[in-house]
C-alpha cells in the first residue's frame, strides 16, 4: 500500500520548472541588491550576509541528517532564506545574530513544520522578526562609519524631510538590502522576466498602502511624501521578494488581490499609526496566517456543486 500514488484529476500539466531552477533565478535576482549593500557597508555586510547563508544551509543540513530526512539543500531554499535573512539585518550587528537568526528561521518556521513546502510564514522574515523582538537595540542600531543618523523613515516619522534620491539610489542608512529601490527594482524585472512572480501581489500592495498613506498619513496628497514612504524600508525588497513566497501567499487568484490589500493596510498601520518607522516584515508574516483563511473563502466553487445543492435541498 505504501507503493500507492494519489493523482489528482486531469488535465495534467508538465514543466521542466524545479524548485532549484526557481530558487537559482531568486539568488540571481538578489544579487544586485546584495552588491549594493556590500558596497554601501563594506567588509561588515558580507560577513553578516555569508554567517547566514551558510547558518541556514548548515542547520538544514545537520537537522535532516539527525532525523535521518531526504538532505534538501541542493534545491537552493535554503539558500534564499539565508540571504534574504542577511539582507534584513543591519550591517553592524554582531556575528551571532545572523547565526542564531538562520537556525530559528530554519528549524522553527521550516523544518519542524515539514520543510520546505509546508511552512506556515516566510522563514527569513520569520527569523528577522525573532531577532527584532528578541534583541531590539542590536537590530535597530545603523550607526556606521558612514551613515550617523537615523534611518530615512525614521527621519520621516520625525518631520523631518529625507532626500528620497538617495533613498531611490541606495546612499542612505539601513539594513543591508533594504536602501537601494533601484537595485531591488532592477532584480524584480528579472522575476517578472522569467515568469517567477507575476504582478497581482506586489502591486495590489504597493498600491493599496500608496493609498493608505496619501489619505491617512497627515501630508494630504503630498507625492514626494509618499515617494519617501515608498523608496524607504523593506517596502519593496519585501513586495516583490518576499510577500510572493509560493509557499506562503494564496494560491486563488481573488486571494491573492486580497492578500495583496491587506499587506498595504498592514503596512499602512504600522508606519503612520505605529511606534516603529518600518512594518513590512510584520506586515507579512501577518498576512501569511491569514492565508488559510483566505483560500477558505476565496476557492472556486466546482461547476455543478450549486445545482446539485438545490435538488439535494428539495428532496429533503
């Protein structure tokens, strides 16, 4: 019995797509955004970014041989989850904190749920938000021997004016692969480009939370405001990188436009009304436990189920 294969109804469909294919194409697309942010904070960066790929793919690694599971390091997810966990770390934070930050994200929100496939929230924004309640000071210090002052979006909730250039160019303080829009954007294109994502989610949220801040955050329709807002943070690194997790957004088409809405209002809330300048990674993971319930509501009904429904109540 065990030999048995359950197989869905037709029509089938075959790809040559693999999960390592799709991964590969993430880390490519990544790499922009990772040059930059080695370039913007030097040497500090790149350690911060290979501590914790190389945590995330050794704790798989020696979690599945423990327990005697199928090694899955080759389809590369692991790798995606170490850098993107890098890339939301400040640049001087401390050697551990991408080591302790890859082991959680690994077998606290992926494996010990099933691995890969069956985790219930992103794993690198997982880890961050672990390590941001865990050890705030450490994860909100951006002080380098370049950038001395707060972050744009901090300035921002300050009253104080950034130069959203800088911003859209990546000269300016924050976590590693959070400060430069164009690289991001340039890496997106990529995404979009190979099939990878496609645009329901991250731009029903930037939309929906473009919005949200033009009609709640206090400047009126100040478009430069919102540029900043916009330019600033993870916004972007987490639309297009990480609010499109396969694993962990909807699958439904309306479920996703939904998905969508609610990651801007989250955002939204947390940055005009919040205590913290950022909000996306809560944001996200937030969403990510709605997405169940999303899909409940938002499955197509099967044709006919309607009808048979009807006659089923007539004869009762």
């Amino acid at each position: 019995m065990s030999d048995l294969r359950r197989v869905s109804s037709n029509p089938h469909v075959r790809s040559k797509t693999t999960t390592s294919n799709i991964m590969m194409w993430v880390v490519i697309a990544l790499l922009p955004t990772t040059g930059f942010g080695i370039y913007n904070f030097g040497l500090n960066a790149l350690i911060i970014v290979l501590l914790s790929v190389a945590s995330c793919v050794l704790t798989e690694f020696l979690y599945e041989k423990a327990l005697k599971k199928p090694i899955t390091i080759g389809d590369f997810s692991a790798v995606v989850t170490g850098l993107l966990l890098g890339l939301n770390l400040p640049s001087t934070v401390p050697w551990w904190i991408p080591v302790l930050g890859g082991i959680f994200a690994i077998i606290m929100v992926k494996q010990i749920f099933g691995g890969l496939g069956q985790n219930f929230m992103n794993p690198a924004l997982g880890g961050r938000c672990f390590l941001v309640i865990s050890f705030p000071a450490i994860m909100t210090n951006f002080i380098t021997d370049t950038y001395t002052g707060a972050t744009p979006l901090q300035n921002l909730k300050n009253g104080v004016e950034p130069r959203v250039m800088d911003m859209i160019i990546g000269n300016t303080a924050g976590t590693i692969g959070e400060t430069s829009m164009l690289c991001i954007v340039i890496g997106a294109m990529i995404l979009f480009a190979v099939g990878v994502i496609d645009y329901v989610i991250p731009f029903t949220y930037i939309i929906t939370f473009s919005l949200f801040v033009l009609l709640f955050g206090g400047y009126g329709f100040n478009f430069y405001y919102l540029s900043a807002h916009l330019a600033g943070g993870g916004l972007m690194l987490g639309a297009f990188f990480m609010a499109t997790d396969y694993v962990t957004c909807p699958i439904t088409p309306k479920g996703r436009f939904i998905y969508g809405v609610i990651l801007g209002l989250l955002t939204g809330i947390f940055r005009i009304f919040g205590a913290n300048a950022e909000g996306v990674s809560f944001a996200i993971i937030i969403s990510n436990l709605l997405v169940p319930l999303i899909e409940k509501f938002t499955i197509p009904r099967a044709f006919g189920i309607k009808k048979i429904a009807k006659k089923e109540a007539k004869k009762a």
